[in-house]
C-alpha cells in the first residue's frame, strides 16, 4: 500500500487537474460517490454535514446532494467565509442553492447551539470542515465545532481525514474529530496509519486518478 504525505496528494490532484485535463470537479464527484456508496442507507435516514469552504468542503456538499436525492433528511451547516470557497466547492454550493436547500452559517456561539440541535437529532454526522492541507492549530470556532461534534453525534464519517489531524504525522492540531469511519480518497495518507485512535474504520477508495499520475508525481517529492 503506497502511503502519501498531504503535500503528495495534492501534486497528484493537480497533476491530473492540470496534466492530464481531468476536471477537479469530476474528481470531487467521484470522491461523493464514493463516500456514499460506504454509507448504509437502509441503517442512516438523517444526516448533518459540517463543511469548511474548501474542496473537503466541497466533497460533503456534493455527498449532501446525493443524499437528497436518495430522499433522506439532511441539514448542512457551512463554517468559513463563503468569499473564499474553492471553485470546485462553490460549484457544488450553488447548485445546492439552486435546489432550495438552506445551507446554514457557523458565525456565532448561538449558530453551534443550533448545530448541536442537529446533531442530536440526526443518525450520521459527516466531517468535511479541513481536509489533508491542514498544518495550523484548530481555534476559535472551528475548535468549538468540532468539539461539539464529538459530544453530540451518534456516527461520524470522516471524509479524507478526520479534520484536526496532520495528515503526514497523525498529529492532533489542538483539537480533532473522533471518526466512526474515515472514506479517503485514492491513497493512504500517512497520518491515518500513525494515528488510528481518531480514525475509526479507514477505507481507501480510488476517485479516477490514473496510475501514470501517481507513478509520475510519488516518484518526484
């Protein structure tokens, strides 16, 4: 099993982004797809998605609107600043918005009281707020979100990385979610297999990047 460090992931992504001309936006698509398909529909009707506004975040946006259209009962709750969503993200934002779908704001200590309503009231939670890019320590809202998140839910799936970890030493970055399941996305990344205790159940699932671009890009950092 080839393990990457989070800064080979990304030049995998952008190698097939800008190498091969795969669109970023089908790769999310199939990262959505993908996570889903690990869920159990049958077990889990209802559904709370934390994003950040990045392309983690974009990846729960888009399993949000698979779930929808599976008619299961899903509230999302976005934290960050909408102004620097990723390209990939905001396309899937607008096309939840163009749905109908409220997408609630994170802002402020009465914003997570509504959230742990949710979380409460919901079988699954999905953590999609920080992906493998993450090398600062959790503050502020962020902190008070994730704790929040592991206080008040009753499943969490992870997708990428539980968010607060390091995902080349398996580091917790202040705070972390505690994962019942991580889904990530085409290789192993190193922090997963150094840290087990917040991961839960890791299953490593290929999105559509072709070997030459793993072959090409591992060989080179």
């Amino acid at each position: 099993m080839i393990c990457v460090t989070g800064k080979q992931m990304k030049a995998v992504d952008n190698y097939c982004i800008k190498k091969l001309g795969i669109p970023g936006i089908v790769l999310m698509e199939n990262a959505a797809l993908k996570v889903l398909k690990n869920i159990d529909l049958d077990k889990f009707n209802s559904f709370t998605i934390v994003c950040g506004v990045g392309n983690n975040g974009g990846d729960g946006l888009a399993i949000g609107r698979h779930l929808i259209a599976n008619d299961k009962n899903v509230e999302i709750f976005l934290l960050g600043n909408i102004n620097k969503g990723s390209n990939d993200f905001n396309t899937n934002y607008n096309i939840l918005k163009n749905m109908g779908l409220e997408i609630k704001d994170i802002d402020t200590k009465k914003d997570i009281n509504i959230l742990i309503s949710s979380l409460k009231n919901s079988n699954m939670t999905i953590d999609s707020i920080f992906g493998t890019g993450l090398t600062r320590s959790v503050e502020g809202l962020y902190k008070d979100v994730i704790s929040a998140i592991n206080s008040n839910s009753k499943y969490v799936l992870s997708i990428d990385i539980p968010s607060g970890m390091d995902s080349d030493t398996g580091n917790i970055l202040g705070i972390s979610v505690t994962a019942n399941m991580t889904v990530t996305m085409q290789l192993m990344k190193k922090g997963l297999v150094n840290n087990s205790d917040y991961t839960g159940k890791v299953i490593v699932e290929p999105i559509g990047m072709p070997k030459i671009a793993i072959e090409n890009v591992i060989g080179q950092i």
